[in-house]
C-alpha cells in the first residue's frame, strides 16, 4: 500500500529564515508526487508535480525536488503568508487515486 | 475558469439522517474525485469518476455511501443514516483525462451531531 510520511508535523520560523519540509515515499511505481497548500478550512492549492528523480520545480519563494525515495519542499525567506499546511501526496502508476500524508503546519513569525 | 465549486460549504445534522453534497468541477474536466479528510490528516481517496463511470472505489467507502455524475458534469455524494464518524470536510476534485494534477474545491464541512 501506498504510504506518504511527512516532517516535522510543525515548523515555527522566523519571517526570513529559510528551511526544507520533508516527505517520504513509497508506492509501487511513481507515477506522480504533488506538493499542495492548505489553509484553514479551506480545499488544497496545488503547487508543484513531480515526475522523476532530479526533477526540480519552482514557484516564487517554493522550490521542491524529488529523489526515488524523498521529495523536499525547500522555502526561502519565508514570508507570514506562506503560513499554512503543506501537504505531499503520490500517485502510482495505473491509478487515479493520490495518497496524502499528514501534513506540514508551518508558521511564519513577522 | 472559476474554479471547482461545491454545495453546500457547511452542513450541520443529526445522526442518523441522510446528507446530500453536489459538486461542479472546473469546466471540461473529464475527470473527478471524492475525498474525505478529518481534522489533522490528509486528504484520503474515496472515488474516482471518468465522465459518468465510476472507476475506482476505497473501502473507505461504506454501503451507506454512493456517489454519483449522471450526465459527466456534476456529481453528488450521498451519506444515509449518518454516523458521529462521518463528520469531517469532504473535498471534490477534478482534472483533465491525460493530466495528473487533480484541481481541489473549497470541500464540504459536515457535522453529525
């Protein structure tokens, strides 16, 4: 069975301090790996997908890389509005469904 | 494009009642998904439609549970005899035959009282 292990549960940093959420992977044939954004109550915002080890993608202060076995959601001189829950999910190849883990809750302090 | 939209956005009810959720997905998007997620975790799979087919199911997906897209636009989600452990938000989805990136709504928070 898929499973998708992401940490730590909660990042506090300092607005400018930048740092990596990390997710950890297994699934029977990669067909996928997306980074979504969750606020409070409301539906994820897909950010990133990747297809294969190397693949690197950025998005303003986002950058996320995948490995065969890891992906990593680095965040560069974080802002107080990137405060929310990143989320890392996988699909397998031949199947629609996507496996998400917990979750990332991160703070961004002013 | 606005977006995938879903009906109502909150839905307070007393056990053992039937519930009813409609979702619109983003425009000529062949594809939609049912999630449900609890307060904590993530999102997980409950099913999956291309056009009006129901391809993939869970087992998280009880006999009290059906989902349906009769013409391959808009879908529904109906819970009957509702349970306190069917309170969570459910989440639709949709996307592109061809394209991964499943495109998420602003989800349905039910509660069973």
């Amino acid at each position: 069975e898929d499973q998708v292990t992401q940490s730590p549960e909660a990042l506090r940093l300092q607005e400018g301090e930048s740092s990596s959420l990390n997710c950890s992977y297994t699934v029977s044939g990669l067909r996928g790996l997306f980074w979504y954004r969750q606020d409070p109550g409301k539906g994820p915002e897909f950010l990133f997908t990747l297809y294969s080890a190397g693949e690197e993608k950025e998005k303003e202060r986002l950058k996320a890389t995948l490995t065969k076995k890891e992906s990593f959601l680095h965040i560069t001189a974080p802002k107080p509005e990137d405060s929310a829950t990143y989320l890392c999910a996988v699909q397998a190849e031949g199947y629609q469904k996507v496996t998400f883990g917990i979750g990332t809750k991160l703070q961004v302090i002013p | 494009d606005t977006g995938v939209s879903q009906d109502p956005r909150h839905k307070i009810t007393k056990r053992g009642q039937n519930v009813t959720f409609r979702c619109d997905p983003i425009s000529e998007h062949n594809r939609l998904y049912w999630y449900r997620q609890t307060l904590g975790q993530g999102p997980e799979f409950l099913t999956y439609f291309q056009n009006e087919a129901q391809l993939e199911k869970s087992r998280l997906l009880s006999d009290r549970f059906s989902a349906e897209r009769p013409k391959g636009s808009f879908s529904t989600l109906e819970i009957q005899r509702t349970e306190q452990g069917d309170s969570a938000m459910y989440l639709c989805a949709s996307s592109y035959i061809g394209a991964d990136t499943q495109y998420f709504g602003p989800g349905t928070r039910l509660t069973v009282l």
